[in-house]
C-alpha cells in the first residue's frame, strides 16, 4: 500500500480504520479482521471509549502472530480536558495502558478546544477553559514531552486551521507533521491542504463518507449524502466499484492519508481495496465540482452559549 514519508522516514499507510463510532462489543472483532485482511494502520481516540477493547483484540493479534507490533500504524489523540502541559503525558499513559502498547506511532491534539479537568464533555460554559488560561503552545510542550519520554514517535493535530498551526509553531521545537481533518468532496479545503503541503505537514482525511452513524443530536436537518450523490455513484458506476471506494480513493488521489470507519466484514474489505482503484483527471475534476463547504462535524458542540469557543474561532 502507498505511504506518507514522515522526516525520520517513518512509513504510515495512507489507508487506515477509522474506529470513532465503532461500538464497544463491535471494534475488537472489527480491528481483528481489518488486520487479518491487510489493514496495517488504525485511527483511535480517547474520547471515542473503545481503545481498551482495541487493546485487547491488538494483543490476541500479536500472540497469534497475525502480526507484529513494528508492522502496525497506531495513532491516538488527547482529549481536551487534558491540555495542561503535565496532563499531557498522562493522559498518553492512560491511552497507552488502555491500547497495551508501549509506544504509538502518532499522537494528535483532538481540537484546539480546553475543556476542565475531569469534565468529559463540557456543556456550560464553566465546564470550558478559555485558551487563554491554557494556550495551545502549552499543550504543545506537553506533546513534545511525549516524544522526549519516547511514548510516541510522532505527534500531530486535528481540527487546526492555519492560524492555530502558527499559534504553535512559533514556540514548537517539534514541528507538528500531522493536521486529521474533515475531507472530501463537499469540504475540499484545498486552502489548507495548500498550506500544509507548504508546511510538510500531512493531512488525514476523517468522515470521508459523510460519518452516517453520528448520533442524532450531531446531525443536521437535512444533510446532504456522499454515499447517494449522484456525480459518486455514476463514477461508481463506470469504474465498477461502489461510491464508498470513489470516495475513499478522492483523499488518496489528493495526497492525504484516510481512514473509513466500518464494524461490516464486508465493507471492511471494500474499503480497503479502494487502495487499488484508479480515478481519472477527470473523475477528480468532477469530484472537485462537488465543494459545498459542507461540514458533518461543524464544532457548534463546543459553542453553546457562554462558551469561549465560537464556530469563527475553529474554522473562520
Ligand atoms: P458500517 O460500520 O456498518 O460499515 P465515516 O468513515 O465517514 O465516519 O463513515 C462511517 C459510516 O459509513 C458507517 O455508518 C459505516 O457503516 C458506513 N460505511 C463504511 N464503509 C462503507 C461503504 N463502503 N459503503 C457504505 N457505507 C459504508
């Protein structure tokens, strides 16, 4: 499978499991087959309340000797109510007792939003932390410690835009080599996908098939559907392959690494091997033709009234 280069060489498979959503009694078997199949890479999170089930199928995998812990890419991510600098290592150790790994590949801060220690999910406004009582250089030095304490071996963000990037680029000794956001042809960011490229900093693609099984109360009136579009399912048609894959190989034709989420056997394989599908100059030009600056995971959950964040401050 193709791979991003990071600056030590370091190879991560630009096609990995998406498991935010994957339900407890679902995702140790799901993780199982994905690698029994050729998954080489896994997308985690704290917050998504699965990675101590993901660690125990990561285990049977390595005592059946399905595979080997250096053949794996395993990335994670710091949750917001852990941004003080000597928060952040815990909270890796936490992650990393729970996954039964010593060490992950990538580490990224979830969003550049602060929420109070043991707050989980904050909803009122005192249940958030301003950044300026906890600015993201200082979570930052706290992701640096990580790889000084050689817990992971690259770290990143997720929902930064460019401006947040700078904020932390100005102190980092460490350069942030990842930015996982929302990507595909109704949000193309291709001013960002410009800057990173700029910055080396890779991309990862998350909900590229529009993160259908989000709860309700993350979901929109009417939300437009990538997997009914009809510009995918005519590619679809003509490549003989299903929209699902179109979509998947729209992130990998645009440089960015991507990581569907599936619990499904059989959508598990599909996904994979979008890896092997060719799209055309013009397949892609009319995927371009598909931006709407349509976001499934807007952020207006961290923007209740009272709150320090606002929608302009994540993305404007
Ligand atoms: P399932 O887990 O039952 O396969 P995203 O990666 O954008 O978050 O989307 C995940 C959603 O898309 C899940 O509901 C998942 O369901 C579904 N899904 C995953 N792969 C495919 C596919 N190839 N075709 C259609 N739906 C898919």
């Amino acid at each position: 499978m193709q791979t991003l280069a990071f600056a030590n060489n370091d190879q991560m498979p630009i096609l990995g499991l998406g498991t935010w959503k994957s339900a407890p009694g679902e995702v140790g078997t799901a993780v199982k087959e994905a690698i029994r199949i050729g998954y080489r890479h896994i997308d985690c999170a704290a917050i998504y309340g699965n990675e101590a089930e993901i660690g125990a199928a990561l285990k049977d995998l390595f005592a059946a000797g399905v595979v080997r812990r250096e053949e794996l890419w395993i990335t994670s991510k710091l949750w917001n109510n852990a941004h003080a600098q000597p928060q952040v290592t815990e909270a890796l150790r936490g992650t990393l007792d729970d996954l039964q790994l010593e060490y992950l590949d990538l580490f990224l801060v979830h969003w550049p939003v602060a929420f109070r220690s043991g707050v989980v999910f904050a909803a009122k406004p005192d249940e958030f932390l301003s950044l300026g009582k906890v600015p993201l250089r200082e979570t930052w030095a706290g992701m640096e410690d990580c790889v000084h304490e050689r817990l992971t071996r690259h770290i990143g963000v997720s929902n930064f835009k460019p401006d947040h990037l700078e904020e932390i680029c100005q102190t980092a000794e460490i350069t942030p080599e990842m930015n996982q956001v929302e990507l595909h042809p109704f949000l193309q960011q291709p001013e960002l996908l410009e800057y990173c490229r700029k910055k080396n900093i890779h991309l990862t693609a998350y909900s590229p098939l529009g993160s259908g099984d989000r709860p309700d109360v993350l979901k929109k009136a009417e939300e437009p559907s990538l997997l009914k579009n009809d510009i995918v399912g005519a590619i679809a048609r003509r490549k003989s392959c299903s929209p699902g894959q179109v979509l998947i190989r729209f992130a990998i034709e645009r440089g960015t690494a991507v990581i569907p989420k599936s619990t499904n056997p059989a959508r598990l394989a599909e996904n994979l091997k979008a890896a092997d599908i060719q799209l055309s100059k013009e397949d892609m030009a009319e995927l371009g033709s598909l931006e709407a600056g349509f976001r499934y995971v807007d952020g207006s959950f961290f923007t209740p009234v009272g709150s320090p964040y606002t929608l302009e401050f994540l993305w404007g």
